[in-house]
C-alpha cells in the first residue's frame, strides 16, 4: 500500500469514528504495538477506536476499499502475539476497547450481553450485581477483555465445572471481513437450524471477523466456596485423586489445579512472604475447591470427608483446608504467582498444552526425561488445570546460565522435545493461549493436511481479500 492510499484511509476512518480516536504519531501508538509478554513489536498505520459495532463495520469497509489489513485488539494480555501488527507498518490496529458497555443482564435467562471490550472481571461484577455467576476466571480478569477471552477460547480456572469460553457462549455480534453486521446475539440454548457460525469465530483469533458482543451465560451464585491443598508423591497420583474427588463431590468439584514442588518453591524464593503450605517437601501440590449451593457447614463437611477418605485410601500424603476466606486467598495466591516467580527468575521456555487427562502422568515423566538428557540441569516449572489436561509445561534454565543465552540457544529444541511428546500423546499445542504468530509454524506442522486444508478453505471464503489478522493461525 502507497503512502497516499495510507493516508486517504487514515482520512477516512477520522470521518467515520473522530479524529481524536485514529491514532498515528508513533510516540501515541506504541502501548499498542507490543504484545504482553514483549516477544513482539510491529508497526500500525493508525491504532483505530471505533465505539460501536457500525463504526467498526464502517472501518472494515474502508480497509477493504484501501486494501488496508486490520489486526483486532482487546486488552492486549494475550502470549503468543495474536494481536500484534507486524513490521511492514501497513496494518491498522482496531481497539475495541470502547465497546465497553454491558447491553442487558437477564437473571431469568441467566444470560449477560456484554461488547466485546468489557474487562472481564467487570462481566463479573454486572453478574454479580444480579444475584449471578460469571464463571470464568483468570490472572488477567482485571485487564482481558470478553472480545479476546472469545478470540482465544480462553480456558481459565473454573472449567472443569463450567467449560471454557465457547461454552459459555450463547450467541455473538460479529463484523465479517466485508464490513457487514451479523446479529446472532440469540440468548437460545436450542437452535438447531443450519451452520454453528458462532463457533467458527470463537477461537479464531479475529482471522475470521470480528467479534463486537456477546452473550454470555450466568450460573446460580454459589452458598459457599471451599479450598484445599493436597499433597502427592506424583502426578500420576494426582489422576487417581482426581478421579476419587469426582467420585465424591461430583459437580460440586470446580477447581483441580496441579502444581510441582518447584513451582511453590519458585514462588517461596522471589514472594517470601508466601511460604510453602507444608512442612515435608511433596512431588506435586494439588489446589482443589468445591462450590456448594447448599452452605458452607454442607461443602466443608463433604470437603473434610473427601479428604479424609483420600488419606485413608493412600491417595495424597497430607491435606489442609482453608479455614476461612483469608486463607483460602492465600491457597490461590500460591498458584496465581507462579508465573510471576518464573518472570522474576528470568525468560524461560514456555508451553500451554493439552493432553487426554489420562495421559498426564506418562506425558510429564517422558517429557521431563527428554528435556533432562537434552539439557542437563533444566529446571521444569509444571502446573495447570489438571482436570480439564492443560499443562502450563515450562522449562527455566539451569541454576546459573544466563537465561537469554538459554532461550537463543534451546527454544527451538525445547519445542519439538515438547510438541513432539504432546503429538505422541495425542493432545494439542495450544490449551488456551490461541496459536498466534508465535506457534504458527508448529500448528500447521502437527495438524494433518486435510485439516490445514479445510482450515485454509473457510479462512478464503469468509476473508478472501486476507484483511483479517494476516500472518495468525495460518500462514
């Protein structure tokens, strides 16, 4: 694109949205130009703020009459560089940020419309308000907004009971890449009449359209929430314990978070303050809760139950409930910092997978060895949602090399040690993180031909110009 067909666009979308909202002096567009974790900084034309979902339209007409790419943006929390523009500066990134507003709350429908630039934990607030649950949840609730957790089919902590994203969706609002208005914000649990549009474009990272509302589905509030910590000698331990705590709690059981013993240990190093829950080191720490509609007395009763069973049975090697709601706080705050212990101990290799729950204790010990004899000394910081199989598996460098030097030298055979085991288990190399422009390259690899074949036939025919997110998901 030439530099007067750049500016006849950027002239345009300041007729159709307001001068003050089109972005292009480099000094103002920067915070919009990197994604979270730093890996990427590319260069827009304009950093545009439409506040409607027709002036978004309207902005996606004038990018296909200009030929101008656009690269959607919610809260730009995402890892793997899905809503960063690359370097050419001829793309144009789209904040939906001011598509902030909460359309309708409707208890009896147990539904929530929401645009697609409200900040998660402000869903959760409005649901709240109503006497409501809004389940999903995640480190960056305060700053991710509903449009990316969609985008991404964010996973979170809860969805061993609830689902990830694309289940609690019921309906969208979607500007395809030709600039037209799709009002599919149908709040039905039944609609069986023809193509699920609205899970084409739940994950699809914005190559597809974009998505501008939602609506969401809410959850009876629970009576009492109730945690633990449980320890285990191995992962493969903590698949029976799961599959025990089912048994006896059933759906009550929302949470089943795994941690090893170097990942508290991480945390204890760089947040002293938070000490390590137990006074015998363990293999693998589990944080379970149970979420009872009935009250407190009920759930911690089945809880210290549960856990008294599950000593019994030889199943974990100690347990401690959280006595209040201080406490069981702290049992999160254990697991939430993780990531940010790995930050502070420097750059590290990370990777988001999935693999059948039942494979977990075979995929980790096979990996780890891998990753042992390829680089003796590797640190292996492993943790996630173990009851849906999503591993947070990172590897830290070895105690004293220069991090840096570690990720130039290692990244790349540390990926296909890892994603080759994943593929061998035949799970997935993206959990919840989406696949970006970080994984590009290793999706299309492991997918079969017909897969990527198909995948690359609806991305033409829903965007055969390649205006929507170019360079993500596919090549």
């Amino acid at each position: 694109m030439n530099a007067a067909a750049t500016s006849s666009f950027i002239a345009a979308c300041a007729d159709a949205i307001g001068a003050t909202h089109v972005l292009t002096d480099p000094r103002d567009t920067a915070p919009w130009l990197t994604d979270w974790r730093r890996r990427y900084t590319g260069s827009a034309c304009a950093v545009l703020f439409p506040s409607t979902a027709e002036e978004v339209a309207a902005i996606v007409r004038l990018a296909n009459q200009h030929r101008v790419a656009i690269v959607p943006q919610g809260g730009n929390t995402g890892l793997v560089g899905g809503a960063t523009p690359d370097a050419s500066g001829a793309q144009a990134v789209l904040s939906l940020r001011r598509l902030n507003r909460v359309r309708d709350v409707d208890p009896h429908n147990n539904t929530i419309t929401v645009e697609a630039g409200v900040v998660l934990a402000d869903v959760q607030a409005r649901a709240d308000a109503a006497g409501r649950l809004f389940p999903l949840s995640l480190a960056a609730e305060g700053s991710c907004t509903i449009g990316g957790n969609l985008s991404t089919n964010a996973g979170g902590t809860g969805v061993l009971r609830y689902g990830n994203t694309r289940e609690l969706c019921l309906g969208l609002e979607v500007v395809t890449a030709q600039g037209e208005l799709w009002d599919g914000l149908r709040g039905l649990r039944k609609d069986n009449t023809g193509y699920d549009l609205r899970d084409l474009f739940i994950g699809a990272e914005g190559t597809l359209g974009i998505i501008t509302a939602a609506v969401m589905k809410l959850h009876p509030q629970p009576a009492a929430r109730v945690t633990a910590l449980a320890a285990l000698p191995s992962a493969h331990a903590a698949l029976d314990f799961l599959s025990h705590a089912q048994r006896q709690a059933g759906p009550l059981l929302t949470g089943f978070e795994l941690m090893s013993d170097f990942c508290l240990r991480l945390v204890g190093r760089h947040f002293p303050q938070m000490r390590y829950p137990f006074a015998e080191p363990h293999a693998q720490i589990v944080l379970l809760e149970l979420s009872d509609s009935e009250s407190e007395a009920h759930a911690r009763a089945l809880f210290e139950k549960l856990m008294e069973s599950a000593l019994e049975a030889g199943l974990v090697e100690d347990a401690v409930v959280a006595e209040n709601l201080a406490q069981s706080k702290a049992f999160w705050n254990l697991r939430e910092h993780i990531p940010l212990a790995q930050a502070e101990e420097g750059l590290n290799i990370k990777h988001d997978i999935a693999v059948p729950i039942s494979r977990i204790g075979h995929f980790i010990e096979e990996t780890d060895a891998a990753i042992a004899k390829a680089v003796p000394g590797a640190r292996m910081v492993t943790f996630g949602h173990l009851g849906d199989g999503n591993l947070h598996y990172n590897v830290q460098a070895p105690e004293g090399v220069d991090a840096k030097q570690f990720l130039a030298d290692y990244e790349r055979a540390m990926n296909q040690i890892v994603y080759d085991s994943v593929h061998r288990h035949r799970g997935s190399i993206s959990a919840e993180h989406g696949i970006g422009q970080l994984k590009i390259d290793e999706a299309q690899h492991y997918k079969s031909e017909v897969e990527v074949r198909l995948m690359k036939t609806l991305k033409t025919a829903f965007d055969p110009l390649n205006l929507m997110n170019p360079g993500k998901v596919l090549r």
